[in-house]
C-alpha cells in the first residue's frame, strides 16, 4: 500500500509536530493574565529641575448632561463622542506635578484623599509617591490651586493628621476663607466646607497666603484665575529659562471647555467669571505657547493649547521615556 502525501502536507506536518514534542505533547501553553498596569507616575526635565507627576486616580463625573452646561445636552455629547469619549461618562484624571527644584520638593493639589465623594477610584496619590519613589516627609511646600475636595482632600489622613509633616501650605486667602467659613455649613457647599475645614485647619499654622503675580516660591509665580472658585489660582512654573503653567481647574476638560471655552461647568461657583479667566489666560498661554500641565486633563495631563476658531485645541506632548 503506497501513501501519497505531498510535500507541504509534510512540511505542515513536521512543523505540528515539532511543537508538540517541545511542549511535551502538550497543547500549547498560555501565559496566565497580570491584572496589573504600570506605575501611576510619569517623570521629565524642566531646566534645572525634575518633575514627577503623580496621580490620585480617575475622578468620574457620570453623565454630562447638568455639569457642562450653556450648550445643548446634545452636543456636548457629540462632541464627546465625535472625539472617541464616552458621551454618558465623563472621566476625569488627576494630575499632581511634584517639582524638585533641588533646593525644595513642591507638590500641587493633593487630591481627594479618603473622601468617595465620587468613586473609589480617586484616593491613590499617596500610593503614587510611593510607587514614584517620592516620600511625604520630603516635600517641603504643598501648593493648592483652590479649596475644592479634590485638591485639598489629601493634606490630612481620615483621623485629621498631616500627610505632609513638614510642609507649608501654600492657597489664596479668598479662598481659605470662603471654604473654610462655618456659615456656609447649612447651604448647598456643605460637602465642600466640611472637607476644606476637614483639611485646612488642622494645618492652619502652616498656611501660607500667596497674593496674585507673587513668586512665593523660587520659581513659582501665582496667576489669580478666579471663577471656578473666588480665589482659584494657576502657577508659573520656572527652571534655568524653561517653563509650564498648571492649570489647576482652569479647564476641566481638553475638548469640551477649549472647543467651546464659554461653557458653563456646574461645580463653578461664578461660572460666566470662570469661563472669562479661561477664555483671558488659555489665549495668553496659546499667544505665548506656553507648555501646560492641566490637573484634569488625560494622563499624565501635559502639552500645549492652540486657538482653534472660537475656542483652543490641546495637543498632549509625547511622554519622553528617557531623562
């Protein structure tokens, strides 16, 4: 009895079998799942000094339909999904800049510690130091850009101790003093007061109040951008001739408050004086084409804005793997 095999049958053939001898007769073995993603903190130059930028976790806003307000529901979801966004979840990051001027370790906005205000999702910061190498003890100034949950949530633990034993912290005094006042306990700011007060006053000796176009810390000029809130503030942030501003919550979202820049953002607490600080300081950024860090931008939150017709485009710089 002969058998007629052509050569391809057996070339298909030895490669099978050769794969099945290398794993014992085996079916070919697969890699179990990691469920593990990479560090949550990224790390470039800026002069003379290193920046790492820490995250306190995504920050998600549901539906957007009540928060972005001033333009039709349906187009700010066209304009969410016209840019591959989820047009019933707005997800916001948390971005923290950790600047090492090599004289003082500088830390912007702390996110919103132990508060689920919005999830559970948000909380990480501390852990992102941790995994960035970087430890509380060393920073020596905490700069807040204003009085909200999600910056200030993070200077005390749940028990009311300072996560940050030996810094000073840097905010404007408008809004300490309006975050901070107990008649506001009984108004729709409640959960706002509770966690400033929370916050902020058991460091109340180590504030420091910073006035508008001061460089209250080497390399860190204050820029008043009220709106958002009364004393909302972004900062100049220079090394050795090269700079970035952090927006803080100039705008909370690369598309829908710099395409349409005039829109309205419901955690406002004077929304047409926010959208005029955005509208005044994003066109001097563009104008001068100043980099810029935005605390709520995608991860990890750093690039350029551009005018773009009547609004900007943001343009994400390309991580620099290498130092």
């Amino acid at each position: 009895m002969t058998l007629d095999v052509s050569r391809r049958s057996l070339l298909a053939l030895g490669a099978g079998l050769g794969a099945s001898a290398l794993l014992g007769g085996s079916a070919m073995a697969r890699a179990p799942k990691l469920g593990t993603q990479t560090p949550y903190w990224h790390r470039f130059i800026l002069g003379d000094a290193e920046v790492t930028v820490v995250s306190d976790g995504p920050l998600p806003l549901g539906d957007p339909s009540g928060t972005f307000t001033g333009v039709p529901k349906e187009e700010v979801k066209k304009m969410l999904a016209d840019n591959f966004l989820s047009p019933d979840n707005v997800v916001l990051e948390q971005n923290s800049p950790i600047v090492n001027t090599g004289d003082k370790l500088i830390l912007f906005d702390t996110g919103m510690g132990s508060s689920r205000m919005f999830g559970t999702t948000t909380g990480r910061q501390q852990k992102s130091m941790t995994e960035a190498g970087i430890k509380p003890g060393d920073i020596d100034a905490v700069v807040c850009s204003h009085a909200h949950i999600d910056h200030i949530g993070g200077i005390v633990d749940e028990g009311g101790k300072p996560l940050f034993p030996n810094a000073q912290i840097y905010i404007s005094q408008s809004d300490f003093d309006f975050w901070t006042d107990e008649g506001k306990m009984g108004s729709a700011a409640k959960d706002f007061v509770v966690h400033a007060r929370k916050n902020l006053l058991p460091v109340r000796d180590r504030i420091v109040f910073f006035k508008d176009g001061q460089e209250f810390l080497p390399g860190v000029q204050a820029i008043a951008a009220p709106g958002h809130t009364v004393g909302h503030t972004i900062f100049m942030v220079s090394s050795a001739g090269k700079s970035f501003a952090f927006l803080g919550d100039l705008s909370h979202h690369s598309v829908l408050l710099l395409e349409r820049p005039r829109m309205e953002f419901s955690y406002d607490t004077d929304p047409k004086q926010a959208a005029e600080s955005r509208v005044k300081l994003l066109t001097m950024l563009a104008a001068n084409k100043t980099p810029v860090m935005s605390y709520h931008f995608a991860w990890p939150g750093y690039g350029h804005v551009a005018k773009a017709g009547e609004g900007f485009h943001y343009y994400p710089e390309p991580m620099q793997m290498t130092l």
